[in-house]
C-alpha cells in the first residue's frame, strides 16, 4: 500500500503569529541622490553584488527613514497629493511614504558599479535612506503591459 504524501492545504499555511515583528536588515545606504543617485552597499554584503551589471535596471527597496513616526505608520488612507485630482483612497492603492510599514520601492537605470557603489538612475529616495534590498529588473516577469490602474495615477510623476 502506497501512502498519500501529498501536503494537505492546511499544512502550507504559515505557522506565524502576524502580531510579533520580523526583522529587516540594511543592506547599504543613499549617499546622493538626485539625477544620478549612488548608493553604498555594506561590505558583508558586497559579494552580492556580482553579476548586477549584466542588468541595465534594477529595483532598490529603500526605508522611508524619515517616515518611521508611530503617527505616519498608523496612516490608511491618504490623498496622492502629487497626483492632481486624486481621490482620496486606502494607504496600500497609492505609493504614500506614510504607511504601516515604510518601504519604497523604486525602479532605476544602473549606470555603473564601482566596487561597492551603485550610480543609478530615476531613484526617487533622499540622501541617507537605508536600503533593503535590491533585485534585478525583469521585464518577463516585472511589466505587466496590460495592467489596469485608475486614471488618476497617468498625471503626476511617475510614482
């Protein structure tokens, strides 16, 4: 007799309690940002870098450090203020830096790699944000061409 091995449904839910906190670890930092922006990768974590220049754009995962404020985190709802006409709408349909959780995420050009610092491009963090994570741009599974988004988010920048 062969026994069924298969995973039941309930045995792929995640035994975490989601009120405890996780942990992120900062990876590197925006040392200018601007036209062309650099970002610092730490040491321990420079090897990481290999093979990223094979990319020409990457996804760079920031804190919003100057939003980590109990009274920025417990934000909901908002009106995208750089968006004219926006309606006001839930904190997780628009790209507001006060939210539960402040993380960006900004797609960029890499321009170079010099050792441990990337010049990117179109990164739209400021001067001293922590970095997360960054990953490399895929387009085959990154764009969506045919996305559906409300016609608010076409005025204003891009994010």
């Amino acid at each position: 007799m062969v026994k069924n091995t298969t995973p039941t449904r309930r045995s792929h839910r995640l035994a975490v309690d989601l009120r405890s906190e996780g942990e992120v670890k900062f990876i590197g930092v925006v040392e200018d940002a601007g036209e062309q922006s650099k970002i610092r990768v730490l040491p321990e974590f420079c090897v990481g870098l290999q093979s990223l220049d094979k990319y020409s754009h990457i996804i760079i995962l920031y804190w919003i450090h100057l939003r980590d404020r109990d009274e920025d985190r417990q934000v909901l709802q908002v009106t995208p203020r750089r968006h004219p006409g926006a309606p006001r709408v839930g904190v997780f349909a628009s790209r507001s830096p006060s939210r539960p959780n402040p993380i960006g995420l900004c797609v960029t050009r890499l321009t170079k790699i010099q050792g441990c610092t990337l010049l990117i491009e179109g990164l739209d963090a400021i001067e001293g944000s922590p970095v997360i994570d960054i990953k490399p741009y895929i387009p085959r599974a990154d764009s969506i061409p045919d996305a559906r988004v409300p016609e608010w988010t076409s005025r204003g920048p891009p994010t």
